[in-house]
C-alpha cells in the first residue's frame, strides 16, 4: 500500500527538522531516500523551498573538506533542488552569485561541474507535481541524463534519453 498523506507541525519545526536532515546527509553512506525526503517536504511545504536553498549555500561555501563526500552530497541534493523547484528571485540571485563565486574559486572541480549543471537546470525548472524518483535522483547525482524505453502502439518499443526537463512532446 502507499503511504498515505505525510503530517507535518509547524514550519519553523519542519525547517529544524530539515536542517537536521542536512547535517545527517554529509555523513549517510546512502543519501538518495534523506534527499528524496527532504524534496518531499519542500514540495509539501513550499515556503520552505527557499530555506533548504539557503541552508545548502551555506553549507556549501567554505566547506571543511572542499570536495569531500559530505560537501559532494550537498552538492547533489542542490543539483535535484534545482531540477525540482524554483527558489525566489533575491534567493535565486544569491544562488546564482554562489554558483559563480564556487566555479571561479574551484575550476575543474566536482563542485564546478555541479554549479554548472544547476545554473543550466534553472534555467529549465518551470516546478513539478511530484518529487524526482530514486531512480532519477541516482542519476542527477551524476549529472547525467536517464536512459527510458518508450513502448508506442504498432512501434518497436525505442530507448531515449531523458533529462529532469523533458517533455513528453520532446520525446515525440
């Protein structure tokens, strides 16, 4: 059976739960279910779209490791953030100007190639009625695009690739 509708308290308790979510993230061996629960709750509750960006900015400027697996998995969940929701223009702007500053700091780096993926995923992301799959959260985390087969009546069922942006009249 599927889960029924998820209860939630108040939204300054469901941001501490969030930023607990967060601080849990940098150390979990599989971080694909705590990031697709954290999309949840942002899809849930919207006002809270644009503390999780807040809070994933700040946990990823100055990190205590640059790089390392806990700075990377804030880094992919800012990458599903972005294929997911748009956050408000003066947090996007701040955003954008992290992006920049984290490319220009750390060229060539993993956190470089994630601030160009997400600066380019924004400029797609129009919101969506439901949060990335596990499947596709997998695959954001490699920046890469997922690999579905389309079934079309009197057709050869054909393999297409498919980012978080595609449209089913694209795949046409």
């Amino acid at each position: 059976t599927a889960p029924g509708p998820r209860s939630y308290t108040t939204l300054r308790d469901e941001a501490v739960k969030l930023f607990n979510s967060l601080q849990q993230l940098e150390s979990e061996r599989d971080p694909v279910p705590l990031m697709q629960g954290v999309l949840q709750t942002c899809l849930d509750l919207p006002p809270l779209v644009d503390e999780i960006y807040c809070q994933l900015v700040k946990q990823t400027t100055e990190p205590p490791a640059p790089g390392g697996q806990g700075d990377l998995h804030y880094w992919q969940l800012l990458t599903c953030m972005s294929c997911t929701f748009l956050p408000s223009p003066p947090v996007l702007r701040f955003l954008r100007f992290h992006l920049d500053r984290t490319e220009n700091r750390f060229p060539a780096s993993e956190m470089a190639k994630y601030a160009c993926f997400i600066r380019e995923a924004l400029g797609k992301t129009k919101g969506r009625e439901c949060v990335p799959s596990l499947e596709e959260i997998l695959v954001l985390m490699q920046r890469q695009e997922m690999i579905c087969t389309v079934h079309c009546p009197g057709a050869p069922a054909c393999s297409v690739a498919i980012s978080s942006h595609t449209t089913a009249q694209e795949v046409r």
